[in-house]
C-alpha cells in the first residue's frame, strides 16, 4: 500500500531531530511515502518551507507545553492553504 508525501514539522533548536520523528520515518519509507522534516522558527517559517514543495499531509509531534506551538501552527496552515 503506497501512502500519500508527507512532511513532518518541529521547532527548530540546537537539539538533534528526537528518535520519533525518524522511526516514523522510516516506517512511512517502508510503505511508499515520500517523507520531508521542516525544522521551523515559527508559523511564518513553516508555511514558507512548506510552499516550497507542500504535501498532503502534515504531521507535528508535541510534548506538553509544545503543543500549544503546533496547534498555532496548524491553524496558520490552515488559514492559508484550505485546501
């Protein structure tokens, strides 16, 4: 079963990309999907990295605290690419 291109967005630090992000990777690989990590500042940043070759799907992964960042970005997105 191929899967549709992803991009997987999270807020960009000194610290190295967490083991989730890339075991989900790997796993979307497996299946057919083409996979793409966003390292954003802020809502701005996403949307002009994901305009440069967007997907159809998006995914964040929050911890507590963070989220409150990816649902923000989530909706920018939303705002901005309806569809």
């Amino acid at each position: 079963m191929d899967l549709p291109d992803v991009t997987l967005a999270t807020l960009a630090s000194r610290e190295n990309i967490s083991f989730g992000y890339m075991y989900l990777s790997a796993v979307l690989k497996q299946h057919g999907a083409g996979v793409r990590l966003i390292a954003a500042s802020d809502a701005r940043d996403l949307l002009e990295q994901f305009d440069r070759a967007p997907t159809p799907v998006i995914g964040f992964s929050a911890t507590t605290g963070l989220h409150h960042v990816y649902l923000r970005w989530a909706r920018a997105l939303k705002r901005a690419r309806p569809e």
